[in-house]
C-alpha cells in the first residue's frame, strides 16, 4: 500500500493495477496487455487505422483527442 487516496473506486482499482501488474485487457491482434480498457481501445486504433477525432477547420482526422487538439492550436 503506497498511501494515495482516491475519490472513486474505479481510480483505485485502477492505481492497485500499477502495484500488482495485472492488465486484464488484451489486444486480440497483438497480444499486448493493458491496466484499463480505454487504453486498448486507444491502442486497437494503431491496428484498424480508426481516426475519429476530426479537425472542424482542415478535416484532418487523429486517433487521439488530444493530437486534435494540439492540431487546433495550430489554426
């Protein structure tokens, strides 16, 4: 037990994965294991191509929300 508190149970769970080392989600193409299921689902993008984060401005499109928007503050 590290000490860290967490306001929700799922931030918990979560944190306890880092101690533990379990990784219950796994990519069914690669192999590879994660601590949350946003994670592989984020990561699947790598193998299906998947870009649903589109600029309004340009129409390019990124796997990750936060590219998009590091795209925007370039218009």
């Amino acid at each position: 037990e590290c000490g860290r508190r967490f306001r929700s149970t799922w931030d918990l769970l979560t944190h306890v994965r880092t101690h533990s080392g379990e990784k219950p989600f796994t990519c069914p193409d690669c192999g590879k294991s994660f601590t949350m299921n946003s994670t592989l689902t984020r990561h699947r993008r790598l193998h299906t191509g998947e870009r649903p984060h589109v600029c309004g401005d340009c129409g390019k499109s990124f796997s990750r929300k936060s590219r998009l928007a590091q795209h925007q503050n370039l218009h």
